[in-house]
C-alpha cells in the first residue's frame, strides 16, 4: 500500500487486515484508528509502513521498561501475556505518555526486520540466475542475515539442500519443487540506511523489537541466525540505496556477475525510486552480467509476496511466499 500522504483511517484498517497472526496487533490497529489522540501521534511519523515502526518504537520502549502495566500485554515480554480486550487504558496512557520518543524512535529507524526463513524464495530465485560463482549484493540488507542465505539447511517440505546447520529454514511447497544447485558466493555486501550493528544492544533490541509479540518462533530463529551467522564475512555499507548502489557495483570486478537481491524494502521508495534502481541495475550490466532477485509485497492487498527475477530491466514472476517464508509457491516455464 503507498501511503501518499498523512496516515488516513481508511489506511490503517486497511493495513489492520495483515494482522491477523498477532491478536494483539489487530486490536491495538483498530483502536489507533479510532482514537483520535492515538491518530494524531501516528499521523507524525513519515517513515513506511507508518504502523510497522510505530508500534515497533512502542515494543521498544516498552522492553526498555517492562513494568509498564502495558507490557502485561506483550507476550515477548511476561510469560502469561493479558488478553488483547483489556489493553485499551494502557495503550493509550502509555502512548500519550511517551509520543515524543515513539516518533523519534519511529522517524529515525527503519523496518527492518531481517526475517532469514524469507530465504526459502530468496535462494530459489538466486539459484534461477545462469551463475555458479558470482558476487551477492542485498539491497536493505540489515543485519546482512540474507546476505548468508547459503549457510543455512533447507527443508522444502522434505526436499533438503544445505550444509549442515544449526538453523534450519522449512518451507511448504504448494507449486514446483524448487531447482537446486551448487552455488558459491565470492564477496557479499550488504546496503542499508541503518546498518544494524551486531556490537550495539539498542540495535539488536531495535530488531527484536520488530517482531510482532506473539511470534516466539521468529524472534528464537533471529537470535539463532545472528550467531550462526556472526562470523561470515561481509562488506556492509550505510546509506540509501540511492546514492550508494552504483559505487558497490562499480567497485566489483569488471566482468564478474553479481545477483542483486532485495526483500521487503522497495515498499519504503515511492515509484520513481523504484525506476531509479532499476535504472541504476542497467546501468551496472555495461560492465557485468547482473541478475535481479526481488520478493516485495507493493501496493496489493493479498497476502503473499511477488517473486520476480531476470537479467533484463522488467523482471519476469518466478513464483510467490508468503511474508515470512511459511511457504514458497514456484512456477518454471517449460
């Protein structure tokens, strides 16, 4: 959904009907909606999805001081989490209470969550591209736990692929089994506005943070990846992919490949940034083969997300998964 303006109502409802894995979330969506002092504090921040980092500044801060009486909600939180009908009184003295910070928290961090089971589409659709050895470049890359989508053992519904691991990925596969195959990835990097910095606990908790409440299972496999993953090295650069995209492609070997991959990140540029990394993509194949990973969720109401890929300007649809990898739906031609 592109948000041209201020926060509407009408937008949060419909952004509220994503939510229906989190009880909670749901509950505090429909209440923002309807209170208008709520509104007014959400209507403050400009960065997207508006509701994704403001009720992830209010998980933050509220980690920060678990005996707030509104942490008796969150299920990240205390072990016996209250039931969402009773969390109106609460939420609203605690958000009043604490506006100023939510919307700094909100305007100066960025969704970004670094969901590693979303490699159960990424790495089908890098396995798509012609290369057997090519550069990894991830555009919102984070804290780079994609950038290491090798790594990890795969479980498409009981087709392995991987080397043995502490972090096991398991997808469903509605659709064709996906096409594996030996890859090696030369150097990764990773670009992103606010690196996350695995040294920082702020930033850590930032990521914690962006996990709705009642997901136990991703917050336990974020944790896991970011040791796992701990020692893999990468080049992470801190930036908007902008201005920053074409000086990492430049500085790569001329003539080697590169797979640009990006997931969940191209819902924060409006269109014509959109074009403009495209346009900054073709302009890096005057030097190099590159091929284009893409798994974003813009402008639609469904409940999956698009995986596109190619080595030209418009990418063509490899197939579809669901937000958090639960699933990944392929379809090959011939």
């Amino acid at each position: 959904m592109t948000l041209p303006g201020p926060v509407t109502v009408e937008y949060l409802r419909a952004w509220g009907r994503h939510t229906h894995r989190s009880p909670l979330y749901a509950h505090l969506v429909e209440l923002t909606a309807s209170t208008p002092e709520l509104l007014s504090v959400i209507q403050r921040i400009h960065n997207r999805p508006p509701p994704n980092v403001y009720l992830a500044a209010i998980h933050y801060l509220l980690m920060e001081n678990p005996s707030d009486p509104l942490a008796a909600f969150y299920g990240s939180i205390v072990e016996d989490p209250r039931p969402p009908e009773g969390v109106d009184e609460a939420f609203i003295s605690f958000v009043l209470a604490n506006q100023d910070r939510i919307v700094d928290i909100a305007n100066s961090r960025f969704t970004q969550t670094n969901e590693c089971r979303r490699c159960v589409a990424l790495l089908p659709g890098v396995m798509s591209s012609p290369f057997e050895r090519f550069h990894l470049v991830e555009i919102g890359a984070s804290a780079g736990l994609n950038l290491a989508l090798d790594h990890y053992r795969y479980d498409f519904d009981g087709t392995m692929w991987g080397p043995d691991s502490p972090v096991t990925l398991v997808a469903a596969v509605p659709g064709d089994r996906p096409r594996l195959r030996g890859i090696e990835v030369a150097r990764r990097i990773g670009i992103d506005i606010n690196v996350i910095d695995r040294k920082v606990p702020d930033d850590l908790r930032w990521l914690d943070a962006l996990i709705w409440p009642e997901h136990e299972e991703r917050r336990k496999r974020l944790r896991q990846a970011l040791r796992l993953t701990a020692g893999v090295d990468r080049q992470m650069i801190e930036g908007s992919v902008l201005d920053m995209l074409a000086g990492a492609l430049g500085g790569l070997p001329t003539g080697e490949p590169v797979v640009v991959m990006n997931s969940f990140v191209l819902n924060q540029l409006d269109a014509s940034q959109r074009a403009e990394v495209a346009g900054i993509v073709e302009e890096a194949r005057r030097d190099r083969p590159v091929y284009r990973v893409s798994l974003e969720f813009i402008d639609k109401d469904d409940d999956w997300a698009r995986l596109e890929v190619g080595d030209q300007m418009t990418l063509e649809e490899l197939g579809r998964a669901h937000p958090h990898g639960e699933w990944v739906d392929l379809s090959y031609d011939g």
